[in-house]
C-alpha cells in the first residue's frame, strides 16, 4: 500500500522527471505538457500505474486498488464530464478491496479501466496523438480476460493500467488563443 508520503515522493520525482525529459515514457511528455502544467492527480495516477508491476503478488490488490483510486482522481482533475466514471471506478475499488482475497476482482478492475478510457473518449478533442492513446488503452483493456484470476494476468492488467495512465498524460486541453479578436474602428 502507497503511504501519503510515498504518494507525494511519486508526485514529486513524476513531475521532476518530465521536466527534465527523463521519465520512462512511450510518448512525449511535452507535446503531453504543451498546453499546460498537468494536474498533479494524473501525474500520481501515472507514477502509481508505472510502479505497479514492480509490487509483489497480493490476493487483495492493494496496489490496484490504490492505482484505480488514484485513477478516479486523475479523471476528476481533467477538464471533462468525468464524475460519474471517477464515482464508479472508486466503487469498484472498494469492491474490490471488502471482497474475499479469493473472489476474482478481474471484472471489477477491468471495468474501472474500461469506465476511465471511455470517459476520455467520449469527450476527445479531435487531437490525432489523443486518439490514438484512448485507443491504445481500450486494446490493451480488450486483452483482460474476465473469466481469468487477477493474479494469473496480473501484467496483462498492468499494461492496461499504464495504457489508461498515458492517455491522460496526454489529455490536456488545446491551447487556447488568448489574443482578443480584432477591433473594428468607426
């Protein structure tokens, strides 16, 4: 489980990490950044999604369970209609985690991805490189298998994770002309 300590220490080193170009990423962050700062969620979101395969085997998922969390809030904090998906996901968290360690959580964390991609989608600027993230994402959704434990495609969910995790790096609004428009002098 990611402490409130541990949580800002991933916030922190995502943020430096962009800013200094070196962050493991498979797009690049500042076409990501050009419109604007990103909202610290989304960095945290992905700092947690990144770090998930590297945490041990838990038939609680309590690194899942953090990551949909952080999932929920990254939505929240992204200029779109997304409260309702960011609702759902953190319901399926907590499914997830009051449920026996022996019930199969994959539907509910493949739907808490499927929620998050489909709230970028539905509201897609019409950017190329946008579009082709989401897309990516709900491919990488399509290969959990929902009769398939957790554990046994653990990095299939993973990936989905950091699919899901690197769309919303790159949504960030157009950038919007702030020139006013021109005067017409009488």
């Amino acid at each position: 489980m990611v402490t409130t300590r541990t949580r800002a220490r991933l916030l922190l080193g995502s943020a430096l990490a962009l800013a200094a170009g070196c962050a493991h990423k498979p797009l690049n962050a500042d076409a990501a950044m050009s419109a604007g700062p990103l909202p610290g969620p989304v960095l945290l979101f992905r700092a947690e999604a990144y770090q998930l395969d590297a945490q041990k085997s838990d038939p609680r998922h309590h690194g899942a369970v953090g990551a949909m969390h952080d999932m929920a809030a990254a939505l929240r904090s992204l200029p779109l209609d997304s409260k309702l998906a960011a609702a759902d996901i953190d319901l399926q968290a907590e499914q997830i985690s009051e449920s026996s360690p022996h019930e199969k959580h994959t539907c509910a964390a493949k739907a808490a991805l499927r929620d998050a991609a489909q709230a970028l989608r539905t509201t897609l600027p019409g950017r190329p490189e946008l579009i082709e993230r989401v897309d990516a994402a709900h491919r990488a959704i399509a290969k959990i298998d929902e009769h398939t434990p957790f554990l046994e495609q653990r990095a299939v969910i993973d990936r989905a994770f950091v699919a899901v995790a690197d769309a919303m790096l790159i949504y960030t609004p157009a950038p919007v002309s702030t020139a006013s428009a021109p005067r017409t002098i009488r």
